[in-house]
C-alpha cells in the first residue's frame, strides 16, 4: 500500500471540505488507489484533527483488557472496523482488525502482551562455570490453570454472543424473505 504525506492527505481533505468533489471523484484526481481511503483520511480529521492524518511514530501498547473489549465490542455489534477505532479512540483500525483475527484463531491470549528480547538459550556455553545445584520445588500452576479457564469461558462467551447474533440475524432474514413471498402470493391472488 501507498504512504501518502501528511500534506497530501491534508490537500485531499481540505478539497472535500471545500465542496470540490466526493470520494470517488477525489480519489480518482488525485491518483489515490480507492474511494474508501480518502472517507478513511476524512472520517480521521474529522474525529482527531490533524492528528488524524499523521503516521504514527510511536508504538502505542494496549492493556490486555482493552483490546479484548475492543474485540468484544466487534464481536457482538455490526460496526466496521473504522467506525470501532473511532469509537475507541484510536487511529488504527487495521490493528483492531488484526486482534480480532488473532483471538479467532487463538483465543484471549493471543492479545496478552508478549515478553520482549531473545528467549533465554538452555544451553550452557563454553565459559560457564558449573553451578551449585538447588532444589527446585515443584511449580504450583493451580492458579496458572484457573486463568486457563478464565480466558477459555470469555472466548466461549464472546463465540456465543456472536453465534447468537448470527442466529438472530438469519431468522430476521427469514422472516422477511417469508413475508415478500406471502405478499407476492397474495398480490397473484388478487390480480387472477
């Protein structure tokens, strides 16, 4: 994908402004790939300013609470990933995009925060001095195990509202698709 400076994005949101012509017709003057990106900078500095159109520098972290509520909410709702983003707060709804897509393949975890540097080497070197030896109780992973539960019933609640959701959606569906089949039926009816 393009980056396009700030300057840029700044000159297509001030022609929208302006009146000068629709998404579509601004992203076809100004050579920007789609429509969408042009009412994705626009919905952006209307929500945030100029800080909208910048490319963030920093790498902003995200509580694991926070991201499971973002991805709750996408779960269990019919907002896009844009609108959520600006609903939360934040400028970056392909990150939105990617936890939900994490947590679909592995669950709550998936969005816990991950250990930063290189995993240590078991492996002794060459320079290492033998170590006295410690007893090492076992590991008491009750609690560890408890979270396992925790994070696996969220995962399951959050499946079940959105497999609720879907339910409910397609007997709407239905039931529509039913009641245009009842009324062409019925105006058949009445011109024989």
């Amino acid at each position: 994908m393009a980056k396009y400076s700030y300057e840029f994005k700044k000159e297509v949101v001030n022609a929208y402004l302006n009146g000068e012509g629709g998404y579509t017709y601004l992203a076809e003057k100004y050579s920007i790939i789609g429509k969408s990106i042009v009412k994705r900078w626009i919905t952006a500095y209307k929500k945030f300013g100029d800080e909208g159109l910048l490319r963030s520098r920093k790498n902003e972290t995200y509580t694991f609470e926070f991201k499971l509520h973002v991805v709750k909410l996408y779960l269990t709702t019919e907002v896009s990933y844009q609108e959520l983003a600006l609903s939360v707060g934040m400028n970056n709804p392909p990150l939105i995009t990617k936890w939900v897509n994490d947590f679909r393949i592995a669950g709550p975890d998936a969005l816990r925060p991950k250990p930063k540097g290189r995993k240590k080497s078991m492996k002794s070197s060459k320079n290492s001095h033998p170590k006295k030896q410690v007893d090492i109780k076992p590991i008491d992973t009750r609690a560890e195990h408890v979270k396992q539960l925790e994070d696996e019933l969220l995962r399951l609640k959050i499946e079940n509202a959105y497999l609720k959701e879907l339910r409910r959606l397609r007997l709407e569906e239905e039931a529509l698709l039913k009641k245009q089949r009842e009324l062409s039926t019925a105006s058949e009816d009445t011109s024989n």
